[in-house]
C-alpha cells in the first residue's frame, strides 16, 4: 500500500478547473477508484493530519475482521453451546449474540465500497455510498458546523425520516425546537402546560363567542337524553317558510327588494355574526383598548373606567405572558414596565379628576411598588394637603406609615395619628355646632365613629410598642372628656374646644383617681367639688423601686423585661413616684401634653357604644357591641385581632416521632394512618355575635367566647372591672351588666353568684337579669340552682310592671333549652305549653294533652305573625326572636325537625323580603336554626340527614362567611361524613371573595385538626398565603404562629428567616422583637443579636431595662447551635409548649 503523504489540493481557480467539453478528461467511476481504506491509512499515518469524529468510526468499521462479517455455519454454533467450560461458554455464546447482532445490521444495511481519486487538477475526491448521519445532523462535514435545516412543511424537515417532525405546540411557547415521533404517547396536556398555553396569545387561535340564547328553548347538548336533536334546525326552517308565507300573503312580489329578500339578508348576515369565529388575545387587547381610549376622549371624568382600563393593563400583561415565558413576565423588569404604563395611566386621569379619593388612591396604592420611601412619601404629603379631609385617605396613610419598615419610628408614627384626629376633628365639630340648624345625624355619627377607630388604633399602636402606661392614660383619657364630662360644656355654646381641654389638663394634672381606677369619680364629680383627692388606692399604679437582679442570659433579660411590664400597666403620679424611677424611665408618667393631641368630642349614641367596646377590645375580651354582626369591619379587622386569644389552637404533638415514620404491612411500605378526628369544634377564633349563650355556655356544649380568654396580668383585670362597674352606674345597660358579670363569673364562681345578688338587689323586675343568674349556674354544672331560679322568675314575673314582662319568651325559650341539654324532653315541652297556654309551670307534672298543645300552637303562631324581627325597638326585636325560638322549639317536640325547620324557613323569608338577609337579626337566628339542627345531630333525634345541616350550614355561610358557628359546624359535619371537599371549597371561595385575619385563621385551625398527624406543608403553605395576603400582611398574630409552627416542626433555619421577615412587616410589635431573643437567640450570631437590639433603639421601641453588652455574648454559642435537637427544645419551650421535661 502506497504510504506517501497525499498532497494538498491547489486553490480552485478558473485556470486550474478543468473543462468540462474536453473529452480527454478522465471521469472517476466505481471501478477505476482506489480504496478508500489505503487513503485513510495514509492520512493516519500523517502526524499533521487532524482525526475527526466521522473517521475513527470509519476505522473502527473498517478494521472489523471479514471473518465476522460471514454468518458462522449451524454446525460450528452446535460445537460452542456445547463446551465444557461455563464460564467459556457463556462468553462464547456473548460473542454469538454479538456476531449475530453485526449480521443483521449489515444485511439491513449493507456497507458498500468506498472510491476516492484524484483529478488532474489536484483536486482529490471520495464517494461513499454508505453516508455519515452526522452530516445531515450538522449540515457540514465538521461536527462544530451549525446546521441550517429547511422545512418541507407539516413539521417535517429536509433530511430527516418522515416518521420524525417537529413539535408545533413547543415551537410556539418557547425558543426551542422539539423533534417528536409522529404518533409518540405523551402526556396528557393540561390547560397550565406551556404546550397549551401558548393559544392564549397566539393571534391565530381566535375566541369563538357563544351568544346566550335569547328564548327559552331547551338545549340540544344538556338534555342528557343520548343524541342531538333537531328540533332547532326544524324551529328555524319553520321560521322562515312563515316569513315567505306572510310575504306572499302581503302581496309582495318575491322579485321586489322589499320582500323575503331583504329579510333573509338580514337572517343570513345576523348567522354569520354569530357563526365568527372570534378573536385571538392580541386582537381582544387591542380592541379593548381603542375602546377605551375612545370612551375616556370623551367621557375624561368617568373615573370608574379610568380605574377599569388601568385594571385591564394587568389582564394584558397576563395574558401575553403565558406559558414558559410567564416567569419572565413576572420578573422585575417586566412589573416595573407594566407599572410605569399604569402611572402614565394614572397621570391622564389625575389631570382630568385632581381630587377624586378613590383615584388618589389606587394612584398611591399602584406608586408604592414603583417609587423609593422618600418620593412615596412626598406624594401621600401632596395627597393630604389637597384633600385634608379625606377619611380614606388618612386611613391608608395610618396604614402605610406603620407598616413600612424603611420610613418607620414610633414618634413619627404616633404624630400620624394625632394629625389624623386634629383633622378629623375639625370636621366634626364643624357639624356638631351646626347639629340644632340642620339634621347631620348620620355624618356626625359617620365622622366621630371612625375617629374613635383612629384613637383605638393609636392605642393598640402604643401598647404593642411598649408603652403601655401611655396607651392606658390615652384611654382613660378619651372615656372621662367624653363619657364623664360636665353638662356645663356640652349645653353651653360658648366654651370652645380648646377651653374643655384646659380645663381637662387641670383635672388630669391633679392626679385624682380616674376611670378604670378605684374609687374614681370621674370628670364631672371633680367639676363639681374643684377637690383633688389622693386615695391609698391610687398607689397602688406606683412601680416600686426594685433592684435589677443580676442578668447572666439574654433569656434573663426579657424575663426582666416581662416582669417590669406584667407590673407596670397603669401611668403612675408624678407627685409620688421615686424621682430614680422617673430618671431611669420617664414614659412610666404620662402627662398632659402626651394625651393631649389625641382628644376629641362625641355626641352620637353609636360613637358612644363604639368608644365603650373599644375598651374591651384594647384589653383583648370578646365582648361585640349588640346589634354588631360579622360582617362589619369590627369583627374582622386585622389591626385590631393582634391580641386576640386562641385556646387549643394547636394539636397535641405526637406521642413518638416513630408514628411520623413510613410503616411496613406484609412488606409493603404504607403511610401512618391520619386519624380524623376533631375534640375540640367549638375552639374556633372568637367571631359571632356574642350573647348570654355564649357568655355562659359550657365548654364542649357550645361555643364559650370567654371560657379560657383570662386576660394575662392582674392589673387589666382590674381595670376591666372597674371600668365596667363605673360605666353601668353612669348609666344602666343590659348587655353591659351581662359582661360584667360574666367576666367575674370567669374568675370565680363566688364572685359572679355575689355580683348577680347585687344586681337582682336593685334591679328585681330585670327578667334579663334573672336569666342571666340562671345561666351563670348552669356554666359552673349546677342546673339544679339553675331550675329553681328559672322557676322562682316565672311564678312571679306577672306581678311585675307590664313593660318588665315583655322579656318573658326570653326565660321561656332558655329554660326550655336547658331542660334539652339535660335531655328531659317532655319537660321542655312542658314549659313550652305552660308559656303558650299561659298557666303555672309544675316540675315533673303531668304530660301536655292535646288540648293545650292545640292551644300552645295557636298561640305561637299568633305571636310569631304579629310580632316583627325588623321593627321596632331593640327590645321589641329581640321578644319576636324569641317567639321564634320558642314555636321552632315546639314545634321539633311535637312533630320533628322539618316542621321546626319550616318555622325558621318561614323567619327568614320574611327578613329576606324585606332585603334584610345580611343584617344581625338575620344572623342572630341563624344562629338559633343551625343550634337546633346541631342538637337534633348530636341527640340522634330521628329524621336526622346529614345533608340537611350541611345544605343550611351552606347558605348561611354564603351570608355570613366570617361567622365562626358555622364554619365550626360546617367543618364538624363534614368530617363525619369523611368529605373534607366541600371545606376547602368553602374556604377557597370566601378567601377569595374577602379575605380577613379570621378566615385565615380559621382555616389554618381546620387543617391543624383535621387529621392526626397534620399536613405540615399544607399548613405551611396557608401560613405563607395568609402573609402575602394584603388585608393580613401586617398581622402580628399571624406572624407569631407561622414562627411557632415551624419551631414545632423543628424548622429553626426557617423560623429565623420568618423572624426577619415579620419585624419588616410588623416593625411596631415588640413583641416579636422580644419572641425572636427569647426563641432564637441560640439560632442568632452575637452580630444578629445586636442588629436587633440596634434595630430596636433605631425604630424607638422602649425597652424597660438596658441591655450590657456581655448579655450579647453567650458562652458555647457555637456549640448550641451544632446541637439542633438541643435548640429545638429550648426554643419550644420558650414559646410556651414544653413537652420536654428535660429541656426545663
């Protein structure tokens, strides 16, 4: 073989080429070509040479021997299977399957010569016949060339199989070509895959419009009977043979343009709009813009679809972001550009309505994700000074400047809220001197009830800060310039504002007992007497002066720290405090310039009632204002809900982590069984209207709002009690004197039984009082005490004055419950009859005869039609629902369920008529019919379906979807039918129409206690939805419980993070502060624990006691935290649920 080097090819030039015409040209064929094997030994041989992929594989083909390439005859196969050896056979037999293999591809595919020559020219040749795949993969004959494909249309591409074509679907939702086998199995494609989400933007897939039917026909599709029909087609026929026949009828000529003709151009042009087939997502974009653009040209102050077109911009964007492309869209950049289109939006509209609220706010609202701190609070500055008085806007700017962390510090803050209140009041008192000349009842009460709002907010802010005496002070502050002032400042129109303040100044600065206090007398006694007493048990406020033990931990501190707070609640007086005290902690006064700036004026009854309620809102009791119901901005306000109590909120961790762990059955891996089972129904979050039945119910009966809601220190206790006992002798209120005496019921038994004596003592013909002792029995399991005060009310209420009998169905309708809990049904209905019969009830008499149950029942419905649960007076309304009450009651003991249920159905058709479905009374007995259902559940009664309680529970939610009775009752009823479907949906749907602090919470119960283990992701991940939410982003409860369940879960690296991210949320909380020390701290680095103290001085939250710098340092840090079995204990049990005695 010639092993010379072959020469390179001369450059192709017009000289060198040869001549095609010239007939002494040799032209290569198949049989004058050389080996192509000779050639590429030579070209191997060379060492300049470059070795491509493409030619060690021909080398590797060509330098199999021949012998293999012939098929080994039958007998020689025979002879190997045959061997001896085994383990030489088995290799023999892998070389023959291996041979055999090689055969069959070659005669598949047989490799053909190659020829290769060279022409005169230099220029050398190769033809091969077999071919290189690589080639039509990279279009070259180098494997770094880039290919350049062409298609031949239907996905297929020149070069490749047939049976190989490109994947359109992929093709247009991303940059990416997918070469797919025609007919290969994929996945099933669902609507959120970018392979079918690509149409929603793809402006060749057109929206086919489906126009309503205009009649009332049936639908050839829904009828279910197996075919199509073709009554339409037969209905439209018709049509027109009777419009050719009324034509022809006429006397038309078929020929004139005035006949069928013109009808039938109509009926074709009308069948062809309706058969289009729609438009793409580009088009729909656009034609809703040009439509827009139009309407706000000439319609500029129609600020309802300026709002609805800067909205649309949302949509657009969403929708042209589809697909693989949709995280792309949701990138930064893309929301900085869809947001400076919205500005753009929002400066056209500004231009044309420079002082609409709602616009100033959704242009503020939208600047907040676009703008720095300073520029976004330089806009809401400019906002305010247009519109100084706009309630909205001075709510959402409270809002902003104490959620935002970058600009946030307390003194700051706090002068919010007092511009907020100065300007509000302004206002109110422009309408309270003009209240005698005009009738601007519903504006003053509109006015003053949101500034009592703004003042419990300011309050709340300070307490949670950490300056509780100032936050105290406030309010005993606001209640005496209000509720106790003197009637010569509110008859007299002389004396401005600003004289009732220094005159208020005057008596704050004599330091005499005020309300809340012991033997305060309030404003209007000092008015009178201009005497300033100092009583012993004004002392009692003065923090001691007590020595600082020594302080060897953090943990030490913020127990200190606690301590100095659990005492120190109330302002102390300047004119007997220890002046060391004062100069280590000066805010333990509150003076007359911190209250001052913070008082207003009210003159309404419901600001009144609003300002009382907020009392008890501010110490963290239950109690809703009568006549309050759900869906009011009372019950689910998220700023309001941080102190609100959770008993049993969690479950009980697991006995063992080995329940946690896979279990094998017969060998088979299986999950641990997840127990449904829910002890504790009635421990949902507080969110009802709050009445005597709940005040006083029994735990695990029904819902106890104030079964475990003790308040925390000793010295809110006492001042709960005072306040109450000092606002029923200013002025006498039933629902008042049910809290006070359930609330001293709830500490001790001794305690309630005395303070109803001492009511009943000045009050006698209180039927409402007598129930109530009555109940207060019953809550400490003695019903016996209870029955013989039921019985003592209702053999003499008839000698009592006849208004004071009115509240008679009252003590009827519970004593009948009672005897149901008791499960004495026949003396139920024997007190039902003795009410409606109106004779003498007798303990363990004889059983009704029909008679009087004929005569009972004829009473009920007498009393029930002329009775409304609309009209009328508090009291008035409250007598017909217990009318109600008592014939549901009745009825269930005399004919069953369904006929009780007709009487609450018959109820609630009458509110619902008069468009009162969403109203408290309508709420209240709901309440009442879904009790019933429940009792009837729970006693087995017969008839009983549990898709009946579920269709009620069902509508009431629709009405009232923050009612924590029936989410409670709904979720109790559906774990016993083992659906937990309909749940989520529930909550899924009320989330989304308005979410709220108490929707969250109540879901995030549900999943906890659903299942034994819980879902910890699942949990997780609505923890994490309820703090993206906006309406409870800034809930400090919320935050504390998602850091408590990922300590439960052993999650510290995760609990750390939530720690940061709750203080930039809630900067204001000290509390959070304080949890991450006291739970964290082996967690945090000594440089994170003094960013936090630093970040607590920097934002002005108070600390009691200072904090050394040595505490920072805790010895064997770096070993606490290698040990995560050792921190998770500790930190478990620093949040209050130890279950590790060693961890003490």
């Amino acid at each position: 073989m010639d092993k010379r080097p072959l020469l390179p090819p001369q450059p192709r030039t017009f000289s060198t080429a040869p001549d095609p015409n010239d007939s002494g040209l040799s032209i290569p064929s198949f049989s004058s070509a050389p080996d192509l094997s000779d050639i590429i030994n030579d070209r191997g041989s060379d060492g300049g040479g470059r070795k491509s992929k493409k030619h060690k594989r021909e080398r590797k083909r060509s330098s199999s021997p021949p012998s293999h390439r012939r098929s080994p005859s039958p007998s020689s196969r025979r002879r190997r299977s045959r061997s001896p050896s085994y383990h030489r056979s088995s290799s023999r037999r892998h070389r023959s399957r291996e041979s055999e293999r090689r055969r069959r591809r070659h005669r598949r595919s047989p490799s053909p010569p190659h020829y290769s020559g060279q022409l005169d020219t230099g220029l050398t040749f190769v033809i091969d016949k077999r071919g290189d795949p690589d080639n039509l993969t990279f279009g070259e004959n180098h494997s770094y060339k880039a290919p350049s494909f062409q298609r031949s249309g239907g996905g297929q591409i020149i070069g490749l199989p047939s049976n190989l074509r490109i994947d359109l679907s992929r093709a247009k939702s991303s940059n990416v070509l997918s070469i797919i086998p025609v007919g290969s199995k994929k996945k099933r494609i669902r609507y959120t895959d970018p392979e079918y989400s690509w149409k929603e933007s793809d402006k060749a897939m057109k929206r086919i419009r489906i126009k309503p039917k205009l009649d009332h026909t049936s639908d050839s599709f829904s009828d279910g009977a197996g075919f199509i029909t073709l009554q339409q087609e037969r209905e439209h026929r018709k049509k027109r043979k009777d419009l050719a026949d009324e034509a022809i009828s006429s006397g038309v000529d078929y020929r004139s343009i005035e006949g069928p003709k013109a009808r039938d151009e109509e009926e074709a042009e009308s069948d062809e709009d309706d058969d289009s087939e729609g438009e793409s997502f580009d088009e729909y974009v656009r034609r809703r813009t040009i439509e827009s653009n139009r309407h706000l040209d000439t319609h500029p102050h129609d600020v309802d679809a300026w709002l609805a077109f800067i909205e649309f911009q949302d949509e657009a964007a969403k929708g042209l972001n589809t697909g693989s492309d949709s995280k792309i869209g949701r990138s930064k950049a893309n929301k900085a550009s869809l947001n400076e289109v919205k500005m753009s939006i929002f400066e056209k509209a500004l231009e044309h309505n420079p002082n609409d609220e709602k616009l100033l706010l959704a242009y503020l609202e939208s600047g907040e994700q676009t703008w720095d701190t300073l520029t976004l609070l330089r806009e809401w500055d400019k906002a305010l000074k247009k519109n100084p008085e706009s309630i909205r806007l001075w709510a959402d700017y409270i809002n902003l400047r104490q959620t935002n962390f970058a600009s946030f510090s307390f003194t700051q803050c706090i002068k919010v809220f007092e511009d907020c209140i100065l300007t509000l009041n302004r206002m109110a008192r422009r309408l309270q001197r003009s209240r005698k000349e005009e009738d601007n009842l519903e504006a003053r009460e509109s006015i003053e009830s949101i500034m009592v709002y703004i003042f419990l907010r300011a309050c709340l802010f300070m307490k949670q800060s950490g300056y509780q005496e100032r936050a105290f002070g406030s309010l005993q502050a606001l209640v005496e310039f209000t509720l106790f002032q003197p009637p010569e400042f509110r008859t007299s129109e002389d004396v401005s504002f600003g004289d009732m303040i220094e005159a208020f100044c005057e008596f704050w600065d004599t330091e005499v007992p005020r309300f809340g206090e012991q033997n305060a007398k309030g404003w209007r006694e000092y008015y009178k007497t201009k005497k300033a007493e100092t009583t012993e048990d004004s002392r009692t406020n003065v923090p001691g002066v007590d020595d600082q033990p020594d302080l060897f931990s953090l943990q030490d501190w913020v127990r200190w720290e606690q301590s100095r707070e659990s005492k120190n609640r109330m302002p102390s007086r300047m004119s007997i405090i220890d002046p060391n005290i004062i100069d280590q902690d000066p805010y333990v006064v509150t003076l007359a310039d911190d209250i001052r700036d913070l008082m207003f004026d009210v003159t309404t009854h419901e600001a009144r009632q609003a300002l009382i309620y907020s009392i008890f809102v501010f110490l963290g009791l239950p109690f809703t204002p009568p006549g309050v119901g759900t869906n009011t901005h009372f019950c689910i306000d998220t700023f309001t809900h941080n102190e609100m109590k959770l008993p049993r909120f969690w479950p009980p961790l697991p006995v063992s982590e080995k329940s946690l762990h896979i279990t094998y059955v017969d060998g088979i891996a299986m999950e641990p069984e997840h127990v449904v089972e829910d002890k504790n129904i009635f421990d949902y979050p507080s969110s009802y209207p709050v009445g005597d039945s709940e005040l006083f119910a029994r735990h695990g009966v029904w819902f106890a709002c104030l079964e475990s809601c003790h308040l925390d220190y000793e010295a809110d206790a006492v001042f709960a009690r005072n306040a109450l006992d000092q606002l029923n002798k200013l002025r006498w209120d039933n629902h008042l004197a049910i809290c006070h005496l359930a609330l001293e019921s709830s500490y001790s038994y001794k305690r309630g039984k005395k303070l109803a004596k001492e009511m009943l003592k000045e009050h006698r013909n209180n039927l409402i009082l007598w129930n109530v002792y009555a109940q207060m029995e019953k809550s400490h399991g003695r019903v016996n005490e209870a029955r013989r005060v039921y019985q003592t009310a209702l053999a003499g209420y008839k000698d009592f004055p006849k208004p004071d009998q009115e509240a008679s169905p009252l003590l009827y309708s519970a004593f009948a419950q009672l005897e149901l809990d008791e499960n004495r049904p026949d003396e139920a209905l024997s007190i039902l009859v003795a009410m409606g019969t109106e004779q003498a009830y007798v303990e363990e008499g004889p059983s009704p005869t029909s008679a009087q149950i004929l005569k009972a029942q004829n009473f009920y419905t007498q009393k029930t039609a002329q009775t409304s649960l609309l009209i009328g007076s508090a009291e008035e309304v409250a007598v017909a629902h217990h009318y109600v009450v008592c014939y549901a009651l009745f009825q269930y003991l005399t004919r069953g369920i369904d006929a009780a249920s007709a009487v609450y159905e018959s109820s609630l058709d009458y509110i619902q008529e008069r468009q009162a479905e969403r109203g408290f009374e309508s709420e209240i007995l709901w309440v009442s019919y879904v009790r019933t259902l429940y009792r009837h559940a729970t006693t087995g009664g017969v008839g009983y379906r549990p898709a009946q309680l579920r269709i009620v529970l069902e509508r009431a939610l629709k009405l009232f979807p923050n009612n924590t009775v029936f989410i409670a009752l709904f979720v109790w009823n559906e774990t016993r039918t083992k659906i937990y479907n309909r749940v989520r949906n529930v909550f899924t749907s009320s989330l989304k129409s308005g979410a709220n602090i108490i929707l969250w919470l109540s879901a995030i119960r549900t999943e906890l206690h659903r299942c034994y283990p819980y879902d910890a992701n699942l949990v997780r991940s609505l923890f994490e939805s309820a703090i993206e939410s906006v309406s409870t982003r800034a809930s400090v409860l919320i935050w504390r419980l998602y850091i408590d369940h990922e300590v439960r879960t052993k999650n510290l690296e995760r609990a750390k993070a939530l720690y940061y991210r709750a203080v930039r949320a809630c900067p204001w909380s000290k509390e959070l502060y304080l949890l991450g020390i006291q739970a964290l701290s082996r967690s945090l680095t000594e440089k994170e624990l003094h960013e936090i103290v630093s970040l607590m001085m920097e934002k002005e939250i108070r600390l009691r006691c200072p904090i050394d710098d040595a505490l920072l340092m805790d010895e064997g840090h770096e070993e606490l935290i290698k040990d995560d079995e050792t921190t998770y204990r500790y930190a478990f049990h620093l949040i209050g649920g130890c279950s590790y005695p060693e961890c003490v």
